[in-house]
C-alpha cells in the first residue's frame, strides 16, 4: 500500500458527515474514518452507510473504526483496529478480505504488529492529546523516526498535532497523519483540508 497523505478522522465533529465527505471526496483525502463511541449501533451503520455512498467510486477510502460487524455491513474500504480490539486475524471472520489498519502506541506494539501485516499502522500520540478519553503517554519524535525506519506498510503519525509542528512531524519523515482536533473543532473544515492536503503533498 502506498502512503495517503492526509487521514482524516470523524469523530464529534461541528461539521455534518455529509458535508466532511463530501470535501474529502471533492479534495482527494485518500483516507476517511469514521470513530464515533457514543451513538448507538443503529445510528453508526446509518452514518457509516451515508458515508460510503458519497466516497464510493472515488480515490477516497472510507474507514471503520473498531467495528469489524458494521465495517461488513457499511461495506467500508478498510477497518481500523485499537490495541484493546479483536486481532487481525479475528477480524478477518469477519470482514473477510478488507483491508485492515491497527493503531500501536510503542515500539514493541509496532514490532508486534507488523507481524499480524497490517495494512498500515498507526503511531502516537506523537505530543500530548486530549482527543481520547484514555490517552496514552506521548511517543515523541525519536521514537515516531524509528518507527518510519522499520515499518514496511504506511505510518499514520497521530496525537498532539497541529499547525505549529507539523512541520517537525513532516521533518521527521512522515508522509501520512491526522489531526484530530484541528479538522474536527472547525467550521472551515474544507479549507483546513485544502490548506494541510497541499502542504503534506508539497514534502
């Protein structure tokens, strides 16, 4: 799998699912997640299936987050795993032959999943975040060098970023990462988007 730039991640947004598709699709953000914890699992599969409908048949893939059922259901593109969810392997009873990503925290959850071959992995929190209700202890950028050194599929660098370092983070090498909080606490989402998707394609 190639590397994607900039991965986008839905979760208690002030924009409409509708609208934030839309702009991903519109703007060629290759990677769109959907992670929300707190609806119901009837309102996840409404959502998810909106969602698909507008990225089908574009260069935008949408992602489920944690829930291999209604990944299956929503007929997502990929399903993103935690370090607390089902294994690769677990999850492939159930979504099959779809393409599966796996969030790691640590050097050794990275070796560790590597192994399980994820499609890519992501990595972090890079700084300090609030954007989980658990977060975990910051990784910083030595470690996330380390991680581009041995990893073989995609790095999503994730936790802590903003517009006063992400240049460190591009500096360091990454080629992919989300920015939770920006792009989610935001009425300018499309032009967040436009403004990080240039900037990210320009390394």
């Amino acid at each position: 799998m190639e590397d994607f730039g900039l991965y986008i991640i839905i979760t208690k947004a002030q924009t409409s699912y509708r609208s934030i598709a839309e702009s991903c699709v519109e703007r060629g953000v290759k990677m769109l997640q959907l992670r929300e914890k707190l609806i119901s699992d009837k309102e996840l599969i409404r959502i998810g299936k909106e969602i698909r409908a507008i990225t089908i048949g574009s260069d935008t893939r949408f992602v489920m987050n944690d829930r291999a059922d209604i990944a299956a259901i929503c007929e997502a593109d990929f399903l993103h795993l935690g370090q607390d969810d089902m294994s690769i392997e677990e999850a492939r009873n159930i979504v099959g032959e779809m393409k599966i990503g796996l969030s790691t925290h640590s050097i050794q959850q990275v070796q560790e999943a590597l192994v399980q071959r994820p499609d890519y992995i992501g990595f972090g929190p890079i700084y300090p975040t609030n954007a989980k209700i658990k977060p975990d202890q910051p990784v910083g950028i030595d470690q996330l060098k380390q991680v581009l050194d041995i990893a073989a599929v995609p790095v999503v660098a994730i936790g802590g970023i903003f517009p006063e370092n992400i240049q460190t983070i591009l500096s360091a090498g990454a080629k992919n990462m989300a920015m939770v909080r920006h792009f989610m606490q935001t009425d300018q989402f499309d032009e967040r988007v436009l403004e990080y998707t240039n900037l990210i394609n320009k390394k």
